[in-house]
C-alpha cells in the first residue's frame, strides 16, 4: 500500500492567510497526498489559565495558552479559502479539530477523512463525535498508553455498531504511533510501537513525525507505516510554536522522495529472483561439467563430475541422479552434463 503522506501546516500559518494558501503551494509542490490544518476555538480548546507547553513557551515567549491559541485561530471563510486552493492544486485538504463545533464545521465542509490529534485520544465523548460522522479516522496516539488507545478504538467500534455503519472498522481507520515531543529525543521515538501498534489492532499504521532525524521516518515505512505525517514550514525562523520542529520546503521535498524511495525498496515482500539478477545468476551459479573426457557407456563416479560456472544444463542439486548413472553418448572434458545423455 502506497504511504499516504500528510503534510502538516498545522498552525505554521501564523493567523495569515496568504501564508496558509502559501503552504497549501508548497506541500502540492513536494508531491504531499494532503495538506492539514488546525481547527478550534480557543474557548472551547483550553481554560484561561492554562500555561502554554515547555516546547511553545521556548518558541514563542508566551506562557499563557489560552492567548496563543487566539492568535492562531482561522475562521470559517478562511478555511473555505484554503479547501478552494487545495482543490485547485490537486491535494486533499484535511484539518484536526480541537472541540465540537470545529469537528461539526469540517464535517459540513466535505472532508474526506478525520484525524483525531494525540492530545483527545483519552476525550472518549469527542471521539464518539468524530466517529459518528461514517468518515474514515485517523488516530494519533502521541502519550498514549496501549490501553488508552483500546479504549479509543473500542469507542469507535461501538459507535460504528450504534449506527450500523457497514464495513470492517480497519476498513476505515488508521492509527499512528506518535511521541508528542518537538523535537523528539531519538532514543524515545519508540518506532517499534508501530508493529505494536498494528499487531494489536489489525489497522493500518502509520507515523506522526516529530524526530529531528530523516532516518526515523525511513524506518517507520520499513516497519509497516502507510500513514505518514510530517510539520512543516515557510521558514524555521519565523514566530510561532511549531516552526522550528518543521521542514522547510526544499526539504518537506527531499522527505517525501525519501519516503517514496523506501517504499518502492520494500518491494511486495515474495521472495523470487528480481530482473535485474537473472543475467548474473545464469553467470555465477554452478551446473555439472565432466571432469575428464568420457566415453558412451561409462559409469559416472564423483571423479567424473566438476562443479563449475556457468550453470550449464543440470544444477548441483542433480548430482545424486548423475552418479551411478550410464552414459548414452560421449562427453568432452569441460562439457556440461544434460539430461539427455543418462
């Protein structure tokens, strides 16, 4: 399965935006599967009084959350502006919602699908929400135990149940493993969870990406990811809280090769000889030669028989029928046994 990659603009517009319809630009130009936004209400998101996170209080100078969420807030016409522009650069336009009434606009706009962000894998009413809409999932597990993220699924499921909504439940949900650090230490990405992940739930998997590395999202391909998610950025210098965790657009473009790359090398996993082996296989194996001039009628012995390149007409593995056998004919010293001549 080709890996559907997410190009996560997040809140990496800055409030501005021309700056969002630029990002849109720029993950169609890298090649993205899909361009994903942030929608939420900072009132319905978060108290007054919450601080903001360790990583966007080094970002931005701001403590208090609620203020900085504010800020990055797009409105309803400006989210119509963006889906324009995603439709008329050929890329699914998606956005996580953060509270009810974000989820219910997304729905009524026509988005394909719904991404469910770490931080309400445990918010089990909302989920219920998101997932009595009967559009496919996709649930981020960043500081998520095993059991929170059954409990997740076990919601989905039941509300699938409830509405008797037809198909398999990994027909219609993937779930990404995440560590919601930014950056994340590469000793705890964990990427392992990915096959957890997937051995537990029978779901496609995927990866939502906050390594400071190129390799982890390689790795994660390798390791059976076809959901993939990366931040990224007009530039990793400006204001904001995600801008200096992201890719910038040269190298948003370098990722997706990268992961496009990985996945053509992964192959379909039958093993049987590739095209571009035959040629070397016919040159490097070995196939049975006759040691010494033979005469018609001779009795071969282990003497007689040299195991040689090229492969010749018969392969090693018929040894044992050559010997003791009687030969038809006469055989040249160098010349390769076949079956005809027993």
């Amino acid at each position: 399965m080709p890996v559907f990659f997410i190009a996560e603009a997040g809140v990496n517009h800055n409030g501005d935006i021309a700056l969002a319809e630029r990002l849109v630009d720029i993950a169609a130009d890298a090649g993205a599967d899909a361009v994903k936004f942030q929608t939420f209400k900072a009132e319905a998101t978060v108290t007054r009084d919450a601080r903001t996170v360790a990583y966007q209080a080094r970002t931005t100078a701001e403590t208090d959350q609620f203020r900085l969420l504010q800020k990055l807030e797009l409105d309803q016409a400006a989210h119509h502006r963006l889906i324009a522009r995603a439709n008329a650069r050929g890329i699914e336009f998606m956005s996580t919602a953060f509270d009810p009434a974000s989820a219910d606009f997304l729905a009524s706009c026509g988005v394909s699908r719904i991404k469910v962000p770490s931080g309400e894998v445990t918010n089990i009413p909302f989920i219920r929400q998101l997932a009595g809409y009967g559009l496919p999932l996709i649930l981020s597990t960043g500081m998520a135990t095993l059991e929170e993220v059954s409990d997740a699924v076990r919601a989905i499921a039941a509300v699938r149940a409830e509405k008797g909504l037809d198909g398999r439940l990994c027909d219609h949900l993937s779930i990404l493993h995440c560590t919601s650090a930014y950056p994340t230490p590469p000793e705890q990405l964990n990427l392992l969870a990915i096959r957890t992940l997937a051995d537990t739930f029978g779901c496609p998997v995927g990866y939502s990406d906050h390594a400071a590395t190129d390799l982890a999202a390689v790795m994660a391909v390798a390791l059976g990811a076809t959901v993939y998610e990366k931040h990224f950025t007009v530039d990793r210098t400006l204001p904001g809280p995600d801008h200096a965790a992201s890719l910038e657009p040269g190298e948003l473009e370098q990722m997706i090769a990268a992961i496009r790359l990985a996945e053509a090398m992964l192959g379909d996993g039958v093993k049987r000889p590739q095209p571009c082996e035959l040629e070397a296989a016919e040159l490097v194996r070995r196939g049975l030669f006759a040691a010494r001039d033979l005469a018609a009628g001779t009795v071969v012995t282990s003497a007689d028989v040299a195991i040689l390149r090229p492969t010749g007409q018969l392969a090693p593995r018929y040894l044992d029928d050559l010997l003791g056998k009687t030969l038809k004919r006469d055989v040249a010293n160098g010349a390769p046994f076949t079956s005809a001549d027993l």
